[in-house]
C-alpha cells in the first residue's frame, strides 16, 4: 500500500501531492525519530499513521517512551487512530 500526503503550497487553489512506498516512508521516519529535536520526532510520530504496515505501529510504540510528553502523546494518538486487524 502506499503512503498519501498532501502538502499545501502557497498558491491558492493548488495542492502538491506526493507518494512514497511504505519502505521508504519507514526509512525517513526511522530517521527523523532518532533527531534530535522532539518536534521534529513528534511530526515523524504523527507520520506514521499514514503508513499501512505492522512496522509503522512497532515505531510508534516504540515511541512512547520518548523522553518527551508531546511525542508520547502523539504516539497514542497514532496508535489510536490505526485500524489493524
């Protein structure tokens, strides 16, 4: 399955959108969870519910234990909002 952003751009009216298989969605959000600043992980977090795969979920309960309350929270949310069987 693939992975579905759309980005907004700043001309009214036009929207970009962009594609990446889950493989290398994982890779980058695997990448930007490691960063340093936790706004950047929490933005990887809240990613990785667009992202259709059983690793997807392992990456966000993995961050609950993150050293910082607003990842941890966006992990539930991401968790939360996933419907796997």
């Amino acid at each position: 399955m693939l992975t579905r952003k759309t980005q907004r751009v700043p001309w009214p009216g036009v929207d970009a959108t962009f594609t990446l298989p889950p493989d290398l969605a994982l890779e980058k959000l695997r990448e930007a969870l490691a960063e340093s600043d936790p706004r950047t992980r929490r933005a990887a977090v809240s990613a990785l519910a667009d992202v259709h795969d059983i690793q997807a979920a392992e990456l966000a309960a993995m961050a609950l234990a993150d050293e910082d309350a607003d990842v941890q929270v966006a992990a539930v949310r991401t968790l939360a909002a996933r419907n796997d069987e």
